[in-house]
C-alpha cells in the first residue's frame, strides 16, 4: 500500500488569514493517526515553524525559507542525512543570510532598500499583521531576507547574486541553488528508501509553490480570498475552499475520500 506525504505551504493555505489552523485540526488529528507526514514547506524560518510545529505536534522534516534548507529531526531516516545541529540533520541548499544582508547593507547606500534585518519588531508586527512575538521569530533568519521595499536598480543588483522572488506582498531574496522543488524531491527520495512505494501531495496558495507543486505527485491549490493564483500545472486540482479550508478540502479529497 502506498505511503501519503503531505508537502504543504503555511500562509494562506495551511493557516487562514489570522495565522490560525482551528479548522485542519480533526484533519491534522487524522494524518498523525494514519502516520501520514506533514512535511510544511515555506517561506517562514525555522523558528516560526517550530512554533507551529509545536501547536500542531507534529515532528516531521520540514523546509525552511523558500527551499534553502531541510530540516531533519535527528534519526528521523535510517542514515543521517545533513549536517548535525541542535537534535536536526539539517542538509542546506541556500546561502548564509550574513552574505545576503551584506549585499543589501551595500546597496542602501546606493538605493533605497527596506528589508526585515533593517526594521524593528515592532515595524515587522505592524507591516505584517504578526503579532510581536512571531514577529520576531520572522526576523529570525538564517539563508534568506525578506525585502518590504527596494526601487527596481536594488532589485536588479540583488537578482545577479541571489534567487529575487517578488510575492504577494514582499520580495524574497535567497541563494540561486535554493528552490523548493529541489527540497520535496529530496525528501521524495529519502522517503522513498524508508517506504518504498510512496505518493506525494503538494498543497499552496501562490505561485511562489509552484517548484513544490511540479516535484509531487498530486498538486493542489486553495483558494486565495479573490482567485486561484496563476499556476499552470497538468493535473493540477483547485480546492473551492479558502486557505484553510481548501487544504482539509484537498487532504480529505485524496488522502481519505
């Protein structure tokens, strides 16, 4: 019997527009009692991840700020699998978000730039809708920087040395060898030697997924409040739902329908 892994994005898909997962939890409750994984694939850092991995209890490996790095809970598969940090095995694809804020530190002398590292946590709070402690947990990163403003010179700089992917509401700049597909293939494979025959399932809500949703088996989009995002996939399935009722939508469609 196949094995399900669930690759999901966080904003606007697994949490609601008040960072909330109420409505998953009787779903979420389902997949840990089916043993099926959850892997959470995202722009958010680590420690925002852990908090909801927390909340959630959930402890499978998870990918970090746009697919530059996986983290692995230590023993999780068979072998190791990254380097050892703090009970993880992490295996890195991105770069050092020192080498990022120096760049950018360069250019604000040049252009003007705003970006997370520059502005308090009370700013980061109140120009994200965060409250100050995920705030803070936001600013908390290690391979990527999340860019508020930069004028389109800064912006072209940036795209030279970096992967500069423009969001919904920010931009995004981390290594060029980063990529969230890259990330779910790698832990396809690494399930697939724990498992044998296993079937993925990505689920987001933006284009920014769509590296996560070509490197699955199933891929699936919920609804954002006005549209679908513009994702062009063969097979790809839109959840009529809204965030997080689209993905108990697609879970419950695939997994237990």
């Amino acid at each position: 019997m196949s094995k399900f892994i669930i690759f999901t994005d966080l904003d606007g898909t697994l949490l609601d527009e008040n960072y909330s997962f109420d409505y998953a939890k009787p779903t979420i409750e389902k997949l840990k009692k089916h043993k099926i994984p959850i892997v959470f694939c995202s722009a958010k850092t680590k420690a925002e991840q852990e908090i909801f991995r927390e909340k959630m209890g959930i402890h499978d490996p998870f990918i970090v700020e746009d697919g530059s790095a996986i983290y692995i809970p230590e023993g999780y598969f068979k072998r190791r699998c990254g380097e050892p940090r703090n009970n993880y095995e992490v295996i890195v694809l991105g770069v050092g978000y020192d080498e990022i804020i120096k760049e950018i530190g360069k250019l604000r002398k040049m252009y003007r730039i705003e970006s997370y590292h520059f502005m308090s946590v009370e700013d980061v709070a109140k120009i994200t809708g965060l409250s100050l402690e995920l705030a803070k947990l936001a600013k908390m990163r290690e391979f990527s920087e999340t860019v508020v403003f930069a004028e389109e010179k800064a912006i072209e700089e940036l795209k030279k040395k970096f992967n500069v992917v423009v969001g919904g509401r920010f931009i995004h700049v981390y290594g060029k060898d980063a990529d969230k597909g890259k990330a779910v293939r790698i832990l396809t494979d690494l399930y697939r030697e724990r498992y044998s025959d296993v079937i993925t399932i990505g689920i987001g809500n933006s284009y920014t997924d769509e590296p996560m949703l070509r490197a699955v088996d199933i891929p699936a989009l919920v609804k954002n409040p006005d549209c679908w995002a513009n994702v062009n996939i063969k097979n790809l399935y839109k959840a009529d739902g809204i965030a997080t009722v689209g993905w108990v939508e697609v879970v419950e469609r695939f997994v237990f329908g």
